[in-house]
C-alpha cells in the first residue's frame, strides 16, 4: 500500500511540475517589453525604494559597469529581504539596455546568506524538535 500511494505521489508531482512549466512558459512577462516602459520615476527595486533613475544614472556615469552585482553594490538594488528576486531581472534589462547587450549577459545578483528569509521561529523550532 505504501509503495502504490508512493507511486501515485509521484506521478501527481511529474503531473503537476509539467502543468508549472506550462503556465509559467504562457505567462512569462514580455522582460524587455517592461524594460521599455519603466520611467525613470518607476521603483526598480521594491525593498530598498530604488527608482530606475538611479540606476540608469549609476549606469550613465559608470560606463565599465555591465553586470546587475555592479549596479547591486552601487544602487543596493536587490540588498532588501527579497535579496533580489523582484527586480534582479528589471536591472539585468537596465543593464542589458544600456550596454546593447542581453540580460543574460548581464548576469545574476550574487547569493547571500541567507538565501531565503526565515522566521525565527523556524529557527527555535528546529531546537525543539530535539
């Protein structure tokens, strides 16, 4: 019985995961098309309360600068409790937009610890599950 409901766990994982790909291949944003439409008074990164200007004049006056980690340590971009997940790809196409290059090449912000926020309570109950 464990082994069949072990089984049928699995197929409804397999099944779900191919039904996320599909929806998230559907809907992905239009990433330069929203490049495109942010003004310079648009907040790039929600957290720290980053506007594009002050990216897009990081970038202007920094002309050597090409990677989102370049605009992170000068803008903060992507240092808020997010770290990054909301607008690590909004830079990359600031950065891919002013450099003519692509966001790709603009790379990903650098993981710090701890990747994910955790409460701590989940911390303390770790301790208690001993």
């Amino acid at each position: 019985v464990d082994a069949v409901r072990a089984r049928a766990i699995e197929r409804d994982l397999r099944r779900s995961r191919r039904f996320a790909a599909v929806v998230q291949r559907m809907f992905a944003p239009e990433r330069p098309g929203l490049t495109a439409l942010a003004s310079p008074a648009t907040t790039v990164c929600r957290c720290e309360g980053i506007p594009r200007s002050d990216v897009d004049g990081f970038l202007e006056a920094n002309r050597h600068a090409d990677t989102v980690d370049a605009v992170k340590l000068s803008c903060r971009t992507g240092m808020g409790p997010c770290q990054g997940r909301y607008c690590e790809t909004t830079v990359a196409g600031a950065v891919a937009a002013a450099r003519g290059g692509t966001v790709s090449d603009a790379g990903r912000f650098a993981a710090q610890l701890p990747v994910k926020p955790v409460s701590l309570q989940t911390y303390a109950d770790l301790f208690d599950a001993d």
